[in-house]
C-alpha cells in the first residue's frame, strides 16, 4: 500500500481486508553518554515511525554494532533501555543480530499492524488543515551542547527525557480526532520535514516560528553556533523551497532545520477538528502546539513567518 514514493515513515502491506503490516528500521551512533539511555532513546525513535502511521508496534528485532572489547555490562544497559521501552509500547523484543564494529550503533527493526483504512500518511493533508507539533524542537542543539560539555544538567535531562518519550499517546489522539496526516520529525528538522509532507500532499505550508516549542536552552545554543554539523546541509536544501517572511534573526534556520532524533509527530488536521485534536492531546498529557497551515500554493513550498 505504501512504499518510498513520498518518503513516509513506513512501509505498509495490506495482509487482508482488515489488517495491513507496517515495517520500519532506524538505528544509529550513541547520541547520548548513558548507554541505558541511549538505548531508550533509539527504541523510542525507531518505534515512532509506526506511531506516524497510526499503527500499534507488535515485535521488534535488535540491530547491535559493538566492539567485542567492549564491557559486556555497557551493551547489556543499552539492551535494556531499548527493551523496557518497547515493553512500554506494549510490543516484543524477538531477536536480532549483532556484529563487531569500531563504533557503536543500536536500532530496531519494527513489525506494526494498522487497519488498511485508516493508515496514516504524509502525503494526505489538504489546504486549510491546521498543523501541530506534539514535542519540542531542539534535540540536535542541545545533543550537541552536551558532546562539547556546556550542557546544563536540567537541559541535558530533559532533553533525553523528551527523546525517550514514545509518541504512542500522539498517535492515538490523532487516529481518534480523524486526522488527515502526519509525519515524525527526525533528521531533516521541522521544516525539511514538513516540506515533505506539502510537497507529497500537493500542497504549501505555512510556519510560524513564534509557535515553535523549543527544549530549554536551544535557542541559546543556536545563538552561540552550537549546533550539528548536519544543520547546514539541511538549512542549504531548505532554502530551496523555503519563503522565509520572519524578521528573525538567522540562528531560526538553525532552530527550524535542526535534525531531531525521536522527535514528536507533525499532525495535519482540518480546522474544524483542530479543537477536538487539541482536547484529545491534552487529555493524554501530550503537547499540542498549533505551529502552521497548509495552503494552496505550489507543492512543497513553505513560508515561514
């Protein structure tokens, strides 16, 4: 049903009139010092691509790179982080693989189930829907700060905390207000993503950067430059489709481009379910930030104000 035409978060194949699979994989080097925490942080990342579907993870399976001289004990608390949040997802850890590699890496390999009518995509806004943003931006600054050691110490636990977050109360308030689409928020920031997501839809977008939730202590690390070596790659192919209206400064670009990992749902919703949406979320204890709209205009385009 979906393959990589728009760049969506999963792949989906119908099985029978009531049930469609959904597979995914992502992993990636340690972002963070505690391996426990890594380890929830990229099970939580790899399980989001699911929850952008609307779907619900049944069993995953470990991908594992480590140096064979590494203490046994580190491997084992990367383990478990990934395995207590994929039990908090209310799926199974079935197996993996594992190979010796100089550098560190830890995934999932995601099997989820939706039903084949109500799969979610990014590729089905419509103009007038009312975007909203479910966590925080600002992981790849604040990720950044804490390799260089400037991080606070509350800046670096709520950013951890925010990335190991699952996005499965998201994804259930958007399947039950009847959404239109909704894509996750990862490696190309909330613009490139969003972008994605107009451009897939047919359709222009709308951002307003005043809306944007940011973690503490991003936006000051955007002043100071700190910031992923990635940003600018991103901010570059960003300004290709990008109407930037805002009399901000350009430490924004690096706000909105910043590469998230395990960031929050991008949701498109028509307006008159945006209320509804925004009870749901609040009720599950979800952030629900109304960043943008979709418009009519040339697909992909997107002005940020």
């Amino acid at each position: 049903m979906v393959g990589f035409d728009t760049s969506d978060d999963a792949a989906v194949y119908r099985i029978s009139d009531e049930t469609a699979l959904l597979l995914t994989v992502d992993f990636f080097t340690p972002i963070v010092d505690d391996p426990y925490d890594f380890g929830r942080i990229t099970a939580a990342n790899a399980l989001s691509d699911v929850y952008a579907m609307g779907g619900r993870p049944l069993a995953v399976m470990n991908l594992l790179a480590f140096p064979c001289k590494m203490d046994p004990e580190v491997i084992a608390e990367v383990l478990r982080g990934g395995a207590e949040t994929v039990v908090s997802a209310g799926a199974v850890t079935v197996g993996g693989h594992t190979i010796d590699d100089a550098e560190p890496k830890y995934g999932l390999s995601v099997l989820g189930t939706v039903a084949p009518d109500r799969v979610m995509r990014n590729s089905t806004s419509r103009p007038g829907d009312v975007l909203f943003l479910t966590k925080p931006l600002g992981t790849g600054l604040v990720a950044t700060a804490i390799k260089r050691g400037i991080a606070e110490a509350a800046e670096e636990r709520a950013a951890i905390e925010s990335m190991a977050r699952l996005n499965r109360g998201a994804a259930e308030a958007m399947v039950e207000a009847g959404a239109s689409a909704a894509t996750d928020v990862t490696g190309f920031g909330i613009l490139g993503h969003l972008h994605e997501m107009a451009e897939g839809s047919g359709c222009a977008a709308e951002l307003r950067l005043d809306a944007l939730p940011l973690l503490p202590g991003a936006f000051g690390y955007a002043e100071a430059g700190v910031k992923p070596g990635r940003t600018a790659d991103v901010v570059m192919f960003a300004q290709s489709f990008t109407d930037w209206r805002s009399d901000r400064g350009w430490e924004w670009w690096d706000v909105a481009c910043d590469p998230q990992t395990s960031g929050g749902l991008l949701i498109a919703v028509a307006s008159e379910r945006a209320d509804a949406l925004q009870a749901t979320l609040d009720r599950r204890g979800e952030l629900a930030a109304r960043v943008g709209t979709m418009l009519e205009g040339k697909p992909g385009r997107v002005t940020v104000l």
